[in-house]
C-alpha cells in the first residue's frame, strides 16, 4: 500500500480500546473465551479485553493452562536463544525511557568493523547462531551504509566452529529505499517496537525524530513493501496502561494480517528498567502477575506469533513465561556497545540494566532441566519459510515438524562444540526424550543421519 492509503487507515482506535477497558466478565464466560482460544484462530479485541479483567487466582490458573496449551500445541517445548549485539550509542533522539538519550553525558561508542568481528567472535564462542543487532538513531553516525556493512562482516566472520547464521536488525523507522538495503543485505527479521500505542504518552516521552508516532507506525509497513517478510513488534510496557497496550498490539497485529497478508513474526514484551540517567517514576509499572497474564493473553490471541523475552526479566519470571507463551530468549546479553569484551553488564554504556546475569552455558542448562529444549535453529530463514509460508505453517500448527528435528540437530550441535561437562550431562536425557516427540518415520531416520553426522564433525544440518 501507499502512505497516502496507509494514512486513511485508522489503525490504532485509541477510542474504542479505552472503552474497552472498562469490560468486565464472570468465570463462565471465561471458560468460553479460554476454549476458542484453544482453538488456535485467535481472539478478538472484546475477547481480550474480557481476559485482561480477570483478577482471581483460579481464573488466572485456568488463562495460564490454556496458554501453554496454544504454546505446545504450535511451538512445542522449544526455545529459541539470540544475544542482541549493540552496535552503536549514537542517537539524535531524546527519548525518556533509553540511555541512549541526548541528555545522557556518558561518552559515546560506534564500533569499528573490526570490534564487530572482536564482538562476533566473541558470541560465537559462547555457541550462539542468531543476533539481533541495535543501533541509536544518527544519520551521520549510523547511516544505513554502516549498518549494512555491519551484517555483511557478521556474516563474513567465522571462528571455527563458529558462525553466525541469522541477523536480525532493530534500527528506527526508515524509507523503503534503505529497507530495500537490509533485505539484500540478508537481514532476518525487521524488529520495531511501538514503545506505547498511546499518543499522548508517546508525545511525551520521545523527543526527536522519533517523536513523530504515525513514522513509527507505519514503518512495518513500509519494510513489508520493501520485500521483508519477517516482521517483529512489540510495547514497552510500564510507559503506559499495560491493558491498553495488549489491545493495541492486537489490534495492530490484525491489520498486519489482513492488510499485509502476513502477521507478526514476533512480538517482544520488554518491561521498562532503569539504567544510567534513566529512572522514570511510572504510575504504570507492570507487576509481575499481571506481566504473566498479559503474556497469556498475546499467546491466545495471536496463536502463531513467536513471543520473545529479554534478559530484563530475572531467571525467575522468565522459567514462569516459557511456560505460557514465551518460545524466544536473549541469553548472555550486553546491552552496551563493545559490552562482550567485559564482565560488567550494567556498564555506564548500556541502553538498560538487566535482570537475569546467567551465563548462555547457564540458561542452557536451566531450560534442559525444566523439560524444554533449547534451540539455535535459523533453518526457515535459509529454505524460504518465512512470511506468509510461515504463517501458514504456524497458523496449522505444523510449523513443529519442521522446528522439532531443527531445534535438536542445532542443539546436539551446541552440545557437541562449545556445553560445559555439566550441561552435557542433563542433556543427554533431555535429547531422548525431545526424539521422542518426532511422530512421523522418516523424520526421525533423517534426524539420527544427522546427529550421527555431526559426531563425525559435519556441522549445519536441517531439515
């Protein structure tokens, strides 16, 4: 579509979601709203806002049992890990909520290509496969020159074993033309947050280029134009009435559907955290339950969205969210530029402080034990299951036949090259009982060619 066609859309209807959350339901229309969301065709907006006002204990346990209910049946027991890799500090804008605001007086960084292959490498030796790169917003700076040039050494940069399979990018709302760029220059997914759906807080809080709301909300549209396929959104939550936000980003993710032939591929929930010159009094901080509610809720009504979460989260709440919802994990972050050459992560440098310090050996290690299965697989990416070949896949909810045998062929490989004794230890059941859930026969005959192959020492196989 056109901007001018774009512009007459009325995406976002701040009115009609407000009133919305007034809505209030009982425990048995719950239960209905939980058994078509099982469903796997979605919710719609009253169905939410009904969900989003239950408060008792009992109907959270019954919103929770249906969420990883959808979860399983689409994505399985898997969780995919990435490290975000933060390029550059350098931004015109002075939005209220980032570190890398103009106000902050700590030092700027822009890393070289080669610091970016130091960084790579570095990551690399941990065993992660996918990266999703951040840059602030400067024209000079961090033209789409630079970016691009940055995939291209990430991809070029290979420290036997070691690769890096998939990059995906968050940089600001920019043109069609410099989409275009990205694409060719063999991004992943285009990741853009909203921040908040609301205007007026929006207004409030950014400062700068970014200020410009309809900019940022048209932005997905514009890289789908471009011939990117893989689309992430997501809020940051605390900014404003997390209710509101949810509704929106549903919303938001039906227009996408209907008028970009493709939804969401992800849908991030960063909570706000505080960070050097950062530490916002917010009348809307989300609590943890009502964190793991709203996590619930974008699971049962975008079935087939991949719904990540960051290092921002404890260990804690993070083993509560893969349980109801969550199939995408940071691990090992730095949110500085240069951050992996040091052992402080919450540097002067960073964008925000994190909450979860584990090591990717660590998180590994942790999901195995809890019955899940960790994966670095970027197999869909390489063979053209993305957009709306994904979708359909997702939408059916057979997307894990592809995922399952991927997910441990990538994970044998983790194990194989880079996991501690220990890890490998509460793996090696993890992985039997993983085979198991592959049905179909020759499937299974394909995956053991090639865990045998790569204890023979072949490295990235998929199916």
């Amino acid at each position: 579509m056109t901007d001018l066609d774009l512009a007459k859309i009325n995406i976002i209807e701040d009115d009609k979601l407000l009133k919305l959350l007034s809505t209030r339901t009982g425990h048995s229309e719950v239960k209905e709203i939980l058994k078509k969301g099982e469903e796997l065709k979605g919710l719609d907006l009253n169905d939410c806002a009904k969900l989003l006002s239950i408060q008792g204990d009992k109907l959270l346990e019954m919103l929770f049992a249906s969420a990883k209910k959808v979860k399983m049946t689409i994505y399985g027991p898997r969780l995919v890990l990435f490290a975000p890799l933060y390029c550059s500090s350098f931004c015109v804008n002075d939005c209220d909520y980032c570190a890398f605001h103009t106000r902050n007086p700590a030092s700027r960084v822009k890393l070289s290509l080669e610091s970016i292959k130091e960084q790579v490498e570095i990551l690399e030796a941990m065993g992660h496969k996918r990266l999703l790169l951040e840059f602030g917003e400067h024209p000079i700076e961090n033209p789409i020159e630079y970016v691009v040039d940055v995939i291209r050494t990430i991809y070029a940069t290979k420290k036997a074993p070691g690769e890096i399979r998939r990059v995906n990018v968050n940089i600001a709302a920019a043109t069609v033309e410099n989409y275009r760029r990205l694409k060719e220059a063999g991004i992943g997914t285009y990741q853009l947050f909203q921040e908040t759906y609301h205007k007026a807080t929006y207004k409030k809080m950014h400062h700068g280029p970014k200020a410009d709301y309809q900019r940022q909300l048209l932005a997905i549209p514009k890289a789908y134009e471009a011939g990117i396929n893989d689309l992430g959104i997501g809020v940051l939550f605390g900014l404003y009435d997390y209710r509101f936000e949810v509704l929106s980003l549903v919303q938001y993710a039906q227009f996408m559907d209907k008028v970009l032939g493709v939804g969401p591929h992800t849908i991030s929930v960063p909570r706000f955290q505080s960070a050097h010159t950062v530490n916002l009094q917010l009348k809307h901080r989300v609590s943890d339950r009502d964190f793991l509610k709203l996590i619930a809720i974008l699971r049962l009504a975008v079935p087939y969205t991949g719904m990540i979460i960051s290092t921002r989260e404890s260990p804690e709440i993070r083993r509560q969210a893969f349980a109801i919802g969550i199939s995408q994990a940071s691990a090992a972050s730095r949110t500085a530029p240069g951050g992996y050459k040091t052992d402080n992560d919450q540097a002067t440098g960073s964008q925000f402080n994190i909450n979860d310090h584990r090591s990717l050996d660590e998180v590994v290690q942790d999901i195995c034990q809890l019955g899940y299965l960790p994966s670095f697989c970027t197999a869909c990416y390489r063979l053209g299951r993305t957009g709306d070949v994904f979708m359909k896949l997702a939408k059916a909810g057979t997307i894990h036949q592809k995922c399952q045998p991927n997910a441990l062929t990538t994970f044998k490989e983790y194990l194989l090259d880079y996991a501690s004794p220990e890890t490998r230890q509460v793996s090696e059941k993890s992985i039997i009982d993983h085979m198991k859930l592959i049905e179909n026969p020759q499937t299974r005959k394909r995956l053991n060619e090639n865990l045998k192959k790569l204890e023979d020492g072949t490295r990235d196989l998929y199916i």
